[in-house]
C-alpha cells in the first residue's frame, strides 16, 4: 500500500540498490550525511521524473537553485 506521507512511491521506485546487501537504496540514505542544499539539490536529480515524467525538466531547475544557493552562501564565507 502507497503511504504518502511515510513512504511514497516515487520515493522508492529507485533502481539504486547496496553492492554489498542488494537492497534497495533510498535517497534519504545518501542525502542525510549532506548539508541541507546539496542534499536537496541531489534529493530532486535522484527523483528527476519518478513523481511525474512531465516534471522532470522542474526538479532538475530545483536542483541547480538549490546548487546555486550553496554557492552564494560559499561565495560570502570567502
């Protein structure tokens, strides 16, 4: 059963899975080792068209504003 909240389905329709134990691999498992705007920049290519096809060319945009984001905040550390 698709649990929206907890579980949905575009958030395990991954083919990713561990070399080691052959499970699958979410994206939250990589991303929660980053800083918030490189893990979300990776969060939205990881799922780019898993929630709607039609929306793919918007979670890679959310992507690289994200990516972005962290670079201005770099950029003003220097």
């Amino acid at each position: 059963m698709n649990d929206p909240v907890n579980n949905p389905s575009h958030y395990t329709s991954s083919a990713a899975k561990c070399k080691l134990c052959e499970e699958p691999i979410e994206c939250i498992d990589v991303t929660e080792h980053m800083g918030f705007c490189l893990g979300n920049a990776v969060k939205y290519i990881w799922r780019a068209g898993l929630k709607s096809e039609d929306k793919t060319v918007q979670d890679l945009e959310k992507a690289i504003w994200y990516i972005n984001r962290h670079i201005q905040k770099l950029e003003k550390q220097i």
